[in-house]
C-alpha cells in the first residue's frame, strides 16, 4: 500500500478514465439498497448452519457449525468491494460472468444486479451456504444467477465447456491456494477475449496469493494488471503495452483530498 499511487502521473488514457470514473466512483445506485438490507438481515441471523470449507480457510475440508451472522461479517466481501465490483460490471458490460465463491451470494448479487441481461454463473462448495445464497437471490429478484454447488476442482473444468458464449468477467474468489489459484486462472484464460476482466481477491492475503498474483502478471497473455492491494484487475488488451500499476482505493487521504477540491471549486 505505500508503494501505491493514484490518478496523478497516470499515463495510460485506459487506467486513468478507469480509475477517476470507476474505481473511485462513490455515487449511489439504486440497487445498493436492497442488497445491503440483505446484508443487515443477514447480519442479524442467528441460525447456525454447517459449514465446509474446500479452501484455504481449511485443511481437511471438515464440517464445522458457523453462525450466518458471523459469516456475513467476517467472510462476506464489505461493501466497498461488492460495489467496486458492480461498477466495473456496470462499465464493461459482460455478457457472461463467473463467480469462484458464492458464500452467501452478496457479492453475486452485486454483480447480478448492475445488469439483467448478464448470465452470471457462481459457484459454491458448501451445500449449507448455497441454501441461503439461494434465499438471498430470490429476496433480491435475481433471475440471472445460476449456482453451481460442489467441488470447484470438479465443477469448474465442465461449466466452462458448456459455455457457449465467451467468458467477459470472472471473480477468483474460491481458494486461496497458489496451485488451485493459477490453475483456475488458466482454466478462465482458455475462453476469454481480449476484452475480458479477470479480478482476483485478496491478492496479499498470504504468500500464496502474492505468489499466484505475481505469476498472473507476468503472463503472457496479461497485457496490464492494476493491483489495488485488496483485488486485482488483469486486462488481455492486445494494443495495450504491458503495463503493471498499482493504486490506491478507497484511501482517506485520496477521500479528503477529493473532498476538499471539491469544495474549493
């Protein structure tokens, strides 16, 4: 975070217009409401459900009872990052979305909700938190999810042969493993464009991730990647130089700062 930068001294038309009118967007949207008072509901929950968990999270893949509440506050991706996430969404404008790790399908919501018309395919291994992503989608009246349940390892190489548009949007989000990372990285990569956003969470969640991360950037096919500390942005753009940036989000600093401009002029 203190080697990050921000909008000054970008170079690239393409990340400068992408980061002042979307990633840092702060406006409303009107689909923001009913999914954080999902959120707050499911906050609020105390049934306790049984948990398994394919990821780094555990070592054994072993059942363990969770509160729902506990999981939305600590396992739920916070605001900021879901609607980050529905505005690149809203922005670019993909036909076909994977999601690697429904958890309670807030996130997906986010992704659903910024436009109708996308197909957004997410994925979860836990059959006890799929029920309640499932409740979540049908409280929010999305009818452009489908969920796909069991073992990433199994489900992913087939759901992705089945597509039969190209895939213009995936979220890493099911494992927090180096090998699994860059094998469902190469997996995606098979049926994107070069017009496809891949985004990968917590990319210095551990050494793993930065391990995974930093291959993923030097990659052949990656042209530029935007590290924003807690995600990821990769981008195949095939006029872009290979380019590596990383900024700043949602920092106080930029916040006030921005603030105090705007008020000056």
């Amino acid at each position: 975070m203190l080697r990050s930068g921000n909008a000054h001294g970008l170079h690239s038309p393409f990340v400068f217009g992408l980061y002042a009118h979307v990633i840092n967007h702060d406006g409303p949207f009107a689909a923001f409401t009913g999914i954080e008072q999902r959120r707050r509901q499911l906050q609020r929950s105390t049934q306790t459900i049984q948990v398994r968990d394919f990821g780094a999270g555990s070592h054994t893949g072993a059942g363990r009872q969770r509160r729902i509440q506990d999981i939305a506050r600590t396992a739920a991706k916070p605001p900021k990052l879901a609607q980050l996430l529905f505005r690149l969404v809203n922005h670019f404008r993909p036909r076909t979305i994977l999601e690697l790790g429904t958890s309670l399908g807030l996130t997906t919501s986010y992704l659903a909700a910024a436009d109708s018309r996308t197909r957004v395919l997410t994925f979860e291994g836990c059959p006890a938190t799929a029920a309640v992503a499932r409740e979540t989608f049908a409280q929010l009246d999305l009818h452009n999810v489908e969920l796909v349940e069991g073992n990433l390892d199994t489900t992913l190489a087939p759901t992705l042969a089945a597509l039969s548009a190209p895939l213009d949007f995936a979220f890493f989000d099911g494992n927090h493993r180096y090998e699994p990372t860059l094998r469902y990285f190469e997996l995606c990569l098979a049926h994107r464009t070069e017009r496809s956003v891949f985004v990968l969470d917590d990319i210095h969640w551990s050494q793993d991730m930065e391990r995974a991360w930093n291959v993923i950037r030097q990659h052949p096919e990656v042209r530029l990647t935007v590290d924003l500390f807690f995600v990821g942005l990769v981008f195949f753009r095939r006029n872009q130089p290979k380019q590596h940036f990383r900024l700043r989000f949602n920092n106080v600093v930029d916040r006030m700062l921005e603030r105090t401009r705007r008020l000056s002029a």
